[in-house]
C-alpha cells in the first residue's frame, strides 16, 4: 500500500473510513454496530465494507505503528490464548515485558514445539525488543525445546533464563482479556488469514491504547488518534 496514497479509488473520504477502522479495532463493535453509527450521521455504509476496510487497514496500522514503538524491558512474559477460527480453536502467541508493553503476537494453527519457535523468532526480530535477559512462560511442554533450538544456533543467548513462576504470567492473561473482548462481537472468525489480518489490527490498537508509542501516554485519547490520523496521514 502505498502510503501517499493510502486511500485511493476508494468511495468514502479517507477520515470516514479510519474513523470506522479505528473504531472497530478499538472498541467492543460489530460491524452492523458500525453501519447502524454511521447512518446515525446520515451516511449509508453496508457493514460488508467497513468489513473490507478493516481487512485492508488493520495489518497496515500494525506495520506503520511499529517504528513508533516505545523500547520494551528484557523481562519477558510468553503465553498463548484460544481464538477460534471457522468453528475451530487456533492459538494466539502473545509477549509481554514486565511493563505489560507488548513484545509480540503471532496467530498459529498449532500449539507445539514448531510453532512456539517461531514466535520466539518473530519477537527477537522486532526492532522494538531488546535482547531477553529472562522468559517467564506456564508450563506448557513446548517452550523448552524451543528454546533450546534457539540457544543452539545463537539466536538466543545462553544466559537468557527460561522459568515457570505462575503469579508472574498474570500481567499477560490479564492483557488478553482485552484482545478476547474485542474478538467476541464478531463471534469468531471465518477464516485464518481474516483473523490473522483482524488480529494484527487489534493488537496495534491495544499498543497505541497502552501509550505504548512514543509521544503518546496510557489515558491520552487525543494523543493517539492525532497519532493514527498522522501515520497515514488524514487530517483529524
């Protein structure tokens, strides 16, 4: 997507259509919710479009928000919540620091070895995480010989501590809650890749919402829609 042209061809003003993505990605709404808001303000917009703008928006607000992202601590806490997809449960991998500032997410078909593996890389490869010093995880047989893989070929130092302290993880399930509130409405998802775009949206809203980008602070509304309306750029 180009980002001078972020909005082209498309039937809607540019703020109308952030407004409706924004919404949908920060608040509790459905998309019939958001038609029924917008006809409030006499514009006539079918649910299945503000569907389509949040499938085009959201993995892009992820990608423009990241090199914003204030530096996470090296305290790590790794967990993974249920989402399901097409009648199915998938497993969302998600990282917290000791802040509670998100490290990273990633949506996977599997619960195993493989795919805690490649969280972990995607997290180490985030310009925003400084290298690990410790990764408080539950005990879920999988971390181990993740971590494992990753010490072995130097992806991960061999001082980096992997530990099970319960009461640490709590500061990550209680950030799920806020992913989980938003994925209800919808009532679940039709397919993996719509999910995996929503859910790119959704965690960069929980991101800015935490004041986790620079110049913003947890609180600040203002300042983080001025922040969404300045990396696309519409006029707020």
């Amino acid at each position: 997507m180009n980002p001078k042209h972020s909005f082209k061809w498309r039937h809607f003003q540019s703020g109308i259509i952030l407004l409706c993505v924004r919404w949908y990605l920060r608040y509790r709404l459905s998309y019939r919710n958001l038609e029924e808001m917008m006809l409030e303000r006499g514009l006539t917009v079918d649910h299945t479009t503000v569907y389509r703008w949040v499938q085009a928006y959201a993995p892009e607000l992820d990608k423009r928000c990241r090199p914003y992202l204030k530096q996470t601590n090296d305290s790590w806490r790794v967990d993974e919540t249920y989402i399901e997809v097409k009648g199915e449960w998938r497993y969302l991998y998600r990282a917290v620091d000791s802040l509670g500032f998100t490290l990273d997410f990633m949506l996977s078909a599997k619960r195993d070895a493989k795919a805690a593996e490649r969280f972990f890389r995607k997290a180490l490869k985030a310009n925003h995480n400084q290298e690990t010093r410790v990764i408080n995880v539950d005990k879920n047989a999988a971390y181990p010989p993740a971590i494992d893989e990753l010490k072995a070929d130097q992806t991960l130092s061999e001082t980096t501590q992997l530990r099970t302290v319960k009461y640490l993880n709590n500061i990550v399930e209680q950030d799920h809650r806020f992913i989980k509130r938003l994925v209800n409405p919808g009532m679940g998802f039709g397919s993996f890749n719509t999910a995996r775009r929503t859910l790119r949206g959704y965690e960069a809203m929980n991101m800015i919402r935490k004041g986790q980008v620079q110049g913003t602070e947890k609180g600040d509304v203002r300042a983080q829609v001025e922040f969404v309306y300045q990396i696309f750029p519409v006029a707020a």
